[in-house]
C-alpha cells in the first residue's frame, strides 16, 4: 500500500517542523528523572499540535539561540567508539536500517538496508517489492563521506558528501528519525521512569504517551546523562498521522534507536588503484 499525501495542514505543520528540526538538530527537553544528578542543559519549548484547519500553524515560544543549541541527538552522534543501530519500520511495509560505527578518531563506516523502496513502479509483475533489498556502505573519513562501489574503481577519490555529519543528523530529525516526532509533542508527553543501563551506559528512562491530532504516540526513551546523548529510544507512530484524516492509514511506524559502547577498528579509506597503463604503438 503507497502512503496517502498528508492533507495540506498537516504538510504545513510538518514542514515546518522539519526546517526547525534541521536547523536546530536537538530533541526537546526532557524532563528530570528522580535521583538524576545531571540534567539536558538545552531547554526548548515544543510546538502545540493538532492545529485545526484553517488556523495558522503556531510558532514555537524561544530565540533563535534555543533552537540552534545542540540536543541530545546531536550528543550521541558526537561519541566516538560507539556503534548506533537504527530501524525503521512504515505502515506500508517497507523498511529501513542504517548501522553507524564511529571509531575513536570520529570516522565513520555505516551500512544501509532498504527493504522494499519506493522506487518499483518499472518492476515486472513477478517481483514481489517486498523481497527486494538494496543495500549499501558509507565510509565517512574526515567529515567527508564514499560510497563504496564495486564499480567505480576509484570510488575513494570521489566523496559524494563533504560535511556527511550534518546530513545525517538532519536524516534524524526528519520523517523516518526520532527527533521530528518528538518535537512536535505537546508539553507533559514525555515522563521520567526511573534509571537504566543500556548499551553500556548508564541512563535515565522516560516514557512517551502524548497526542498529536488525536492519535497517541507512544514509547520509551534512554538518555545518558554525562553526555546528554539519547542512547536509545523506541517509538510508536500511528499510521493514521502519515495519511489524510478522512482515509486514515492502517498500522504504525515504529523507529527504534540503539547505541552501544564498541571498540571500532579505525575507519580509513583504501588506497586508490594504480593508474591504467594506455598502450603505446609503436612508431
């Protein structure tokens, strides 16, 4: 099934949300759990949702400076020696996951699966979209990210994105990331549950219940305080906010995050083939 547009209003809100997001790159504040020693310096108001139609999107209360301040997802892509684990699964049934190793240098290699793309409309009737995968493998070197190629040779020389950091956080602020969606919940949606340890950290656990146009979104989320970084999370999207109101969409996107401490090797790129002798003819 081919997720339905969402309707005008909604793609107002949404919009805007995600300029937000990629500008700012931080989640909001969460708020203390009991007994937490350090608490997410960074406060942000969150934008009041289910704006009815007609109606003017609302503006976020804060400067300039609240939304440019980093937040803990930006805290988490900045550790080193860390293996993060993202999945993503839509309501139409295709999904995604993206494997990033950073080594102690901040290099990085990550690894993508598409399960199912979008893109299957020349596909013979034969083929199931559903068993398709395409994967693929970014070495990120120095900010700079390659695509690993079995075919373009000197695939080393080329980087396909020089400031790959700040791509990827704004991939996690948006649609398929956590950030977005924890941005738009109204105030009171997310609650302390007490202390954790995943992934080799010690966190402090909240809980997600909140309602956006009233549909719940629900879930759980991990956050170190020594770093302010958001070292886990799984979250329950329903369907129903991917689609149009009067033809709501079945199902959920379910987003899970998972960070752990891992000993990367160094991430380094290959060196480049030799040049191709051209045959010389003799005069």
């Amino acid at each position: 099934m081919r997720p339905i547009p969402p309707k005008p209003t909604r793609i107002t809100l949404v919009a805007l949300l995600a300029v937000l997001a990629s500008l700012a790159c931080a989640l909001p504040q969460l708020p203390a759990a009991a007994g937490a020693s350090n608490t997410p310096a960074a406060s942000q108001a969150t934008i009041k949702a289910g704006v009815p139609a007609g109606q003017e999107t609302p503006v976020p209360d804060g400067s300039q400076d609240d939304f440019l301040r980093p937040g803990p997802l930006d805290h988490l892509l900045a550790l080193h020696s860390v293996q993060i684990d993202l999945s993503i699964s839509r309501p139409d049934g295709s999904s995604r996951s993206m494997q990033i190793a950073t080594d102690k240098t901040g290099n990085m290699d990550i690894n993508l699966v598409e399960n199912n793309p979008a893109f299957t409309a020349d596909l013979p009737k034969e083929v199931d979209p559903k068993t398709l995968k395409t994967a693929s493998e970014l070495l990120v070197v120095g900010g700079k990210a390659y695509l690993h190629s079995g075919e373009d040779l000197d695939w080393m020389e080329h980087p396909m994105d020089d400031n790959y950091p700040q791509t990827l956080a704004q991939e996690l602020h948006g649609m398929d990331g956590p950030g977005l969606w924890l941005d738009i919940l109204p105030d009171g949606s997310i609650q302390p549950a007490g202390q954790d340890t995943v992934g080799g950290f010690a966190a402090d656990k909240y809980v997600v219940n909140g309602k956006l146009e009233n549909q719940v979104i629900s879930g759980t989320l991990w956050e170190e305080p020594q770093s302010d970084a958001l070292v886990q999370a799984e979250l329950h999207v329903p369907g129903a906010l991917l689609s149009s109101p009067d033809q709501p969409q079945p199902g959920e996107l379910k987003i899970t995050l998972k960070a752990q401490k891992v000993d990367v090797p160094l991430v380094t790129l290959p060196p480049a083939p030799p040049p191709t002798a051209v045959p010389t003819t003799a005069p």
